[in-house]
C-alpha cells in the first residue's frame, strides 16, 4: 500500500501521524511525506523531519519549499499545482493531513489543497485528518470547529518511535520541542495517545477525521490502519 501524509510544516507529520506512519511502515506499506513549507527559517528543522523520517520508516520526504506561516498569502492553486502532480506521480492510495479548521493558516492551506489535489478520480481510496497539538485544540469551540474524531489507530506498539521521532526536532534552531504542560511536549505527545486510547479502549492511540473513502465492487476497503 501507498500512503502519503501531507504536512504544512517539519513536526507536524510527527505531531498529527508519527505512530500510525509507523505503524504503515512495519506493515510493509510505502510511506512518503510531503512538506508544503521549507522548514528552513527560522527554526532549521527540514533536517530535523529527515532524521525523524528514518525513525518513523518514511521512505521519501519531499519539500515543495513555500515560506513558512505564508502559505496563505499566495494562490490556493500554486500549492495545489505541486502537491496534484505529487499525487500523481506517486499515486497513493491513503492520505493523511491537516484538520481544515485549525488555528493555523498553513494548516487550513494543507487541508484545502489536498482536498483538491485528492478529489475524486485521482486513485486516492481514503482521506483522512489528523489533529496537530498546539493548533487543532485552540479553535474556538463553535458548532464545527472541533475536531471530532471517527477512526482510532492503535499505536501501542509504536507510541514510543512517535515520540523519539520528536526528539528530533529537539535540536533544531529553535526547538520544536516545549517543556510539558504545552503540548509539543514528550509527556503530552503520551497523554494526547492515551487519552485516544481511552476514548477507544486501547492503550495508546491516534485519532483521526474520516473525509472520504471510496469502496469499489468485489473489493475490501482501503485499510488506512
């Protein structure tokens, strides 16, 4: 299987998907990132999302190099451009991003591009969202701003390669990394899939938005687990 997780910025495939990229990877499934920004200023962290990559199991990551928190001074069509011809070339069958009402901009720029860039007739069978912390919990809590998850990942046995893929990002210029209680923290990173788990009954999980998923005639669903 192909799956393809489509990050605004270096952490937040980590943040939104680390344990289920994993877990994809374990499974023998090829897994490409795509990060819209460049990562490079101010905080250096592209480097950082390479070396979390091969902690995850990522087989590529590709940069389209858009200015980081800019994404949404530009046309919705230049991002869509790259990340359309991404898909094709790549041809996944499972998608990963952003929740489409986050906080940040680049994030809400993620979601609507890859909206389109996945639209019907592109070959993808599931899309999904992830919540990124320190973004997706602080909307405002109106009538469809909260993200309300339907598909739970088990990442017990990868909870722990999710969060050394954080450390990573630990060194970068600016670290991504914060002291617990804020929620880029490594206790949080654990506390956040433990409390997935409860709502579920496993012991560590993640927590995801299903958008679409297409069944074929005579053929299984597209196991996005």
């Amino acid at each position: 299987m192909r799956v393809l997780v489509v990050s605004a910025h270096p952490d937040d495939e980590t943040l939104g998907a680390g344990g289920t990229v994993a877990r994809h990877a374990r499974r023998g499934d090829e897994v490409w990132v795509c990060v819209l920004t460049d990562g490079r200023a101010p905080y250096g962290a592209a480097e950082c999302t390479l070396r979390a990559a091969d902690v995850l199991g990522v087989k590529k990551v590709v940069f389209l190099g858009f200015t980081d928190q800019r994404l949404d001074e530009g046309a919705l069509l230049d991002v869509i451009r790259p990340l359309e011809q991404l898909v094709a070339d790549f041809r996944p069958e499972v998608v990963y991003t952003h929740y489409g009402n986050d906080v940040n901009q680049d994030h809400r720029v993620a979601f609507n591009a890859t909206m389109v860039a996945t639209r019907p007739g592109s070959g993808v069978r599931r899309v999904l969202s992830f919540e990124a912390a320190s973004s997706t919990e602080w909307v405002p809590p109106f009538g469809g701003n909260v993200f309300a998850p339907s598909v739970y990942v088990d990442i017990t046995d990868t909870l722990q390669a999710k969060v050394d893929a954080m450390r990573c990002y630990s060194d970068a210029r600016e670290s991504e990394v914060r002291p617990y209680p804020h929620p880029r923290s490594y206790e949080a990173i654990e506390v956040y899939a433990k409390r997935h788990g409860v709502e579920c009954g496993l012991y560590a999980a993640e927590a995801f938005m299903l958008v679409r998923e297409v069944i074929a005639d005579e053929e299984e669903t597209a196991d996005g687990t």
